[in-house]
C-alpha cells in the first residue's frame, strides 16, 4: 500500500502552524492498482532493451507490455524458442501471449506493422488479439518515408518517417491511427485500458513499458541535431496516458562499450574499435549499417542514469571486451584503462554507489538471450 500524506492548517497552533495528516485510504487506493516497470536505453539505441523486455516479459506477470516511443526506426532484437526475430513496432509480450499495446507516444507505418505480424506469425508467435494500437498514436505515411529517405542524410536517419511524422504530429497536420481503415481491428482506447469508470471496480495492471532507442539519441537530452524525434527517458513512458505514481522498477539497459549509428563522428582512430564492431557484430537492425564504436562514457551513463531514475542496470555485451582482452571506459574525455574485467566491474561498482544502485541491482550479461 502506498503511504501519502498531505498538509493542512492547525487552528491550535496559530495561523502559521501546519500539522502533517493521513490521507484516507480511498483516496491513493487507486493508483496503488495500476503499476509499471519501465525499460530504457542509456546509450544510443542498440543496447539490447529488446532481449531485457523478452526476460521480463516472461518472468514477471505483466498485464500489458507497452511500446512507448518511435517508430519503425527501432529494431529489437529477440532470440525465442531459440530463433532470432527481429521486431520494430510491436512490443515483446506478444512472445508470451501479453496484450502488446503500441502507445500514443509512437509512430506507426502500418505497412511495416502488417509485415510484422506476418513474420511473427510464420516464426509460430500466436498474435491474434494480441496486439493493439492506441487509437491517437500517429502513422507514418508514404509521404514521410520519401521525404525522410531524401532529407534524412544530415543526421543519418534510419529513412523511416520517423522525422516527419513526429513534425506533422506536433504541427498539428498528421494522421491518428483512428483515421485509418484497415487498423481498425487493432485500435485501443488507452484511458479506458488503464483506468477503470468512475467509481467502476479497480482494475489491477501491471504493465512493462519497453522503449525505443536511447538517452544519446533522446530529442531533448541527445547530441541535438544528431537525435531521433521522440522522448526516449522513463518520462516518455508517463505521455502514455499513465501517472508518475504508476513507476515501480526502471530498468536501465547499456552496453559495456558505446555504438552510435548516423552521421556525426563518434569512432575515434584505433584498431580496438573496429575489433568491437566485428566481434560484437555492430550492425544496424533496421539498416543494416555498421555502428561506430567506442569505449562507455560515463558521464553520459551517470546523467543517463540519474534523469530516467534508473533502479536496475544491466550492462551487455561483457563477452565482446573479454575476447578482445582489453577493458576501459572514457571518463571527463579521458581513457581510463583497466587491467581486467573484474577491475572495470569493481569500478563502475564504486561509481554508481552513490547514484543509488546497490551493487545487487547491476547485471553484467554474456548471453543473447538471457540477463
Ligand atoms: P531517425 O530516428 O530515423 O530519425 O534517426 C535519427 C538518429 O537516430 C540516427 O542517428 C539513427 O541512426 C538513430 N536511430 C534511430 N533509431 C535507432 C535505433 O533504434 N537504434 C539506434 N539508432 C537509432
Ligand atoms: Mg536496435
């Protein structure tokens, strides 16, 4: 039960005097019903959210499993049953048979959201009534695809009409999800999802919030202009139709290295870069570019970790630094090498103390399709 208290004036102790009292039970009993793990990337997309949802999808009894933001420029990665798919729109529940809701903080190309269904269900995924779509979520035409496709090279977009969609959108001259015909089977009334009517039986929701790309691309904490156009932080989850009070577990996700793909420079001179592309198989899921490498910054990883208010972090990929045999981190623009991997964990143990991650709350993982 969540505690609340609130503030009211006290006669007895004269007009500047305040006493703390207990608000009624009814009155937080509501939102104590509707609850939310969130996953975000603290680096720049590709940082493996996509294997982390699948985890906790399964572990955990979630209600709904929520994409929160972008669109089809997102690839996860997912192994399932042993088999890789590769999803943009919809939402890793759907593996195990979790209501798989696309949230209004998206865009979606609903071409792209067909083909997707047909390829989970070729791979065996049962999706029918399964998935949805939040009915004010916007749609990415043809026309932001080729507009994307011309303009995007500034940035190194993925081409998708993420862009463009986002503009129309907040231009207040784009397409809602509920404009369009053949969507109609998947449209979702979020309010109605998340809340019961007023003064209908609680609805007891425990959702998973699963993000797309990652705070270095974020359109207000990313190296602007070199961003994607949505809010990829916890605060992205919120514009989802869902109180802040709803936020249980954040579960930062990072790799133990950085990659970058697009067109600003980020691989400095070295072989050891080019060594983590081709071991760690740095490749683009949706475009198949190779990503730019280089060692974890950790002041985007602390600022990263302090604005999404991150309660769990797994860092990827540990594998990668140990076949390569070298472990460092670039720390106030400086190198800091370590002589082993043990001496790099003891670190960023140290270092993240004091942002309040108990050293049982970071998971270094090796594996593509566990923690
Ligand atoms: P856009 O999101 O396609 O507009 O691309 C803007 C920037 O974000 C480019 O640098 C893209 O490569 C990058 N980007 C977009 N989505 C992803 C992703 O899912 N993973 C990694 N980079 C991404
Ligand atoms: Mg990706």
């Amino acid at each position: 039960m969540q505690r609340s208290i609130s503030f009211v004036s006290s006669s007895k102790s004269g007009s500047a005097g305040w006493r703390i009292a207990a608000l009624p039970a009814h009155c937080y009993h509501e939102v104590a019903m509707l609850k939310m793990d969130v996953i975000v990337d603290l680096q720049y997309g590709d940082c493996g959210k996509g294997k982390i949802s699948h985890y906790l999808s399964n572990k955990n009894s979630y209600t709904h499993v929520l994409r929160y933001n972008g669109g089809c420029n997102a690839g996860h990665t997912i192994f399932h049953k042993g088999k890789k798919f590769v999803t943009h729109h919809i939402p890793a529940g759907v593996f195990f048979g979790v209501k798989s809701v696309i949230g209004s903080g998206c865009v979606l190309d609903p071409d792209q959201f067909f083909r997707e269904i047909k390829m989970l269900e070729e791979g065996g995924v049962r999706t029918k009534g399964k998935i949805f779509i939040a009915e004010n979520t916007h749609v990415i035409t043809d026309a932001h695809k080729a507009e994307d496709k011309q303009k995007g090279g500034k940035i190194g977009t993925t081409g998708r009409g993420n862009g463009p969609a986002y503009r129309d959108k907040y231009g207040r001259t784009g397409v809602r999800a509920s404009e369009i015909k053949k969507l109609k089977p998947y449209l979702l009334d979020m309010y109605r999802e998340w809340y019961p009517p007023a003064g209908g039986v609680k609805k007891n929701l425990t959702i998973l919030a699963e993000g797309a790309q990652g705070f270095g691309l974020d359109i207000d904490w990313g190296d602007y202009p070199f961003v994607t156009s949505s809010h990829c932080t916890t605060a992205g989850a919120l514009l989802n139709g869902l109180p802040a009070s709803a936020i249980r577990d954040v579960w930062g996700v990072a790799k133990i290295y950085e990659t970058y793909v697009g067109s600003k420079k980020f691989q400095p001179k070295g072989d050891v870069f080019n060594k983590m592309g081709d071991i760690g198989e740095e490749f683009g899921s949706t475009t198949g570019r190779r990503r730019q490498c280089n060692w974890m910054n950790m002041q985007t990883l602390e600022r990263a970790v302090r604005v999404n208010g991150v309660t769990h972090l797994v860092f990827n990929k540990m594998d990668v630094l140990r076949e390569i045999g070298q472990w460092a981190v670039v720390d106030n623009k400086k190198v800091v090498t370590f002589v082993s991997e043990k001496a790099m964990k003891d670190f960023l143990g140290k270092r993240l103390a004091p942002l309040g991650l108990k050293k049982n709350r970071i998971f270094f993982s090796e594996h593509k399709d566990r923690i």
